[in-house]
C-alpha cells in the first residue's frame, strides 16, 4: 500500500529509507534539502552552496541549522532524517562522526561542493599516488569518494575529479 501511495505521490517511502518513516508532507523535506543544495535563490548565489563550497564540501548539523534547517526543520529528529537520506542517496558521507570528533559533531562531506584537484593546488608532484577521475561517470566516481571517505576519513583530500590520502605506513595513496 506504501509503495502505491509513493507512486501516485500522496507519500514518499521506502523501506530501506529513513528508518522505514514515512513522509507525509514531502514539501518540508524538499525544503531542507534544497537549503543545501541549491545553487542560486532568485537569481543570486546561494549562500548556503557559497559557504559549503569554502569549507571544501565540509558541514555539520550545527552548520545546517544556522544555514536555516533550524526555521525549516525545528525537529532535530526530522533534520536527522533528511541527513541519513542525503547519505543514502549518496549525496553525502561523513567525514568524522561525533565519538572521533574532538567537538562531539558528526562532520560530513557534500560532494556536490568539492572543488576540483586544480582548486586544491595538488600540482603534479606524488603522480601515480593518488586516484583521479577523467573517465567515470558523476554517480560512479561519488561512489569512489564514499568508499574512501570511509577509509580515510580526514586523512584524505577529496575533490569533484581526484582523491589524494595516506595509507597508515605514511605513504600517498
């Protein structure tokens, strides 16, 4: 029966999803995930995207809540949600969780905000240690920075085309 209302659009659930939740108003939930992700608000640069995109795709929940998913999203257990559906989609991944973290915060990454290996200055010195992507799709090469991410954790250097990381002999991947 859920999966028929999610067809006709009445609801919006999976089973694998958000705790198996069910989304009623999916209008909330567009909200929030456009404060992240939307790249220009009537005609201007968002300054949400701005500020994730210095950060090097890095946010916190802290972050998102001053960035407005406080006024959009007042339930901290609904914004929790929107975030294990950002990570599930693959959207996102996080970095460090709150039991590593020195802050007691869950750090993730936005790979929509990654700059690229040129941005980060990597020039050509360690060719052959690090891994880089002029062949594979978007949605395959996210797939590679979440596997590392998971890996590496702060131990890597993420970019929209490259990776770059230490392998606990110290040595460059």
């Amino acid at each position: 029966t859920l999966a028929f209302l999610t067809h006709s659009g009445w609801v919006f659930w999976q089973q694998d999803l958000f705790e198996a939740r069910v989304i009623v108003g999916q209008k909330w939930a567009l909200a929030g995930i456009y404060t992240l992700l939307e790249r220009e608000i009537d005609g201007h640069p968002s300054p949400v995207f701005e500020q994730v995109q210095r950060r090097h795709g890095r946010f916190t929940m802290q972050d998102l809540e001053q960035w407005g998913w406080g006024h959009t999203i007042p339930d901290p257990a609904e914004r929790q949600l929107l975030i294990s559906f950002l990570q599930r989609i693959g959207l996102c991944f996080t970095l460090v969780s709150r039991e590593e973290s020195l802050w007691g915060r869950d750090t993730f990454v936005s790979l929509e905000h990654l700059p690229s290996r040129v941005a980060l200055q990597w020039g050509s010195e360690g060719a052959g240690r690090r891994v880089e992507n002029p062949w594979l799709h978007r949605g395959h090469w996210y797939t590679v920075l979440r596997m590392l991410g998971t890996r590496f954790g702060t131990d890597g250097d993420y970019a929209r085309d490259g990776f770059r990381g230490q392998t606990k002999a110290g040595q460059r991947v």
